[in-house]
C-alpha cells in the first residue's frame, strides 16, 4: 500500500534544524523559541499540502520568522494533539512497560495506519523515542509522515516522510511480529501510534501529478 507520497519531491527541502530555535507565536504574539524543532508541524504541513495539491515552498534553510515559521507553529499545535498528546508521551516512556510499548505498536500504531492509509491520507506517527523516568524527556520524541505500508509474516515496512531526513525516499520503519521497531535512518525507536488531529477529507493529490 503506497499513496504516491515522495520526501524528495512532496516534503520540505530544509531538515527540522533550527540553530536559534523555532519561532513561537500565539494570537499573533511571539513568545520566544522552541529548541526541540517542529518535526510534527513540518510532517503536518506536507500533508496538508499534498492532499490539496498544492506545493510546499523551494526554502532549503529553516525560516527564522516569517509566514512560513507560523504555518509550521500552528501545524505544530494541530500535530500535538493537546492536551492529551504529550500526557500519552510522557505514559508511554515509563520504563516498566516494554509489553506495553509493543502492544501499542501492534495495536494501535500498524491499525491506524493501515487504515488512514486505505482512506488515502498519509498519517502523522508519534515515535516514542525514549524510555525514561524524567519527564522533561518528552521533548525527544518525534513524529514522521507514514505514507506507504508493506507487511509479510516476516513485519512490516513503514514508508515515512522524516523530518530530520529531507529528501530521502529510502527511510523506512522496520517492525518485527514482536512489535519491535528499527529506523533505518538511525535513533531508537521504542514504539510507534498514529497521533495528531484528523484532517480533512483529500482533494486533489500532489504526489500522484
């Protein structure tokens, strides 16, 4: 199962880098910088875009202000899931639960997937990135674009747009019957979910012109 969907050509050309931190802005305001990146609004946004057709802009260096840096803050928001989102994080990362960890992959990340992507629409996917009891760790978690799904008895094979890796068609989510999880673009990967809010109903497809 694959949408069509290409990093290189339907995914922002700049990497979730932001040396100075992602612009933050809120009823017009700004509020500072984000140091974690803007992984979930950048995975937001390319969907959005590509399920309207329309084209992601050339910039091949994160913005440091501007139109383009609170499009992706206010994608960012939409990918959180608020309030709830970071609370299922923080849940998730709690050392004693390795089963848990694979049961929501299994579950929950492959299922929903599976089935965003039947109703053609690439879904946002939270990785659980580490396992840990300090809960300001929840910032290292990260969210990728699932656009393709390949499954034998052997797992699975995730197509996923990452931020971190922009223009590469080839990073792929491994995931074993036993629910573990490998990123072929390296970090660990704990478990996965689909998150973030539903989004509407696809129109014209960029990655299919």
């Amino acid at each position: 199962m694959d949408l069509g969907f290409r990093p290189s050509r339907n995914g922002f050309r700049f990497a979730n880098s932001w040396p100075r931190g992602a612009p933050v802005r809120l009823a017009g305001l700004p509020l500072g910088r984000v140091r974690g990146g803007l992984c979930g609004g950048m995975a937001y946004a390319a969907r959005e875009a590509w399920l309207a057709g329309r084209p992601l802009p050339a910039d091949r260096v994160a913005p440091a202000g501007g139109p383009l840096a609170a499009r992706l803050w206010r994608a960012q928001l939409a990918s959180l899931g608020l309030p709830l989102g970071p609370l299922r994080y923080l849940w998730f990362q709690l050392p004693p639960g390795e089963g848990r960890r694979r049961r929501l992959t299994l579950t929950r990340g492959l299922p929903r997937l599976r089935a965003a992507l039947a109703a053609g629409t690439p879904a946002l996917v939270g990785l659980v990135r580490v396992v840990s009891w300090d809960p300001r760790q929840v910032v290292r978690h990260h969210v990728v674009l699932g656009y393709g799904l390949t499954e034998t008895a052997a797992g699975a094979e995730v197509a996923i747009y990452d931020p971190n890796h922009p223009g590469d068609d080839t990073v792929r989510l491994l995931v074993t019957p036993a629910g573990t999880v490998t990123h072929t673009g390296g970090g660990a990967v704990a478990a996965f979910t689909v998150v973030g809010r539903r989004c509407a109903a696809p129109g014209r497809r960029a990655g299919r012109t």
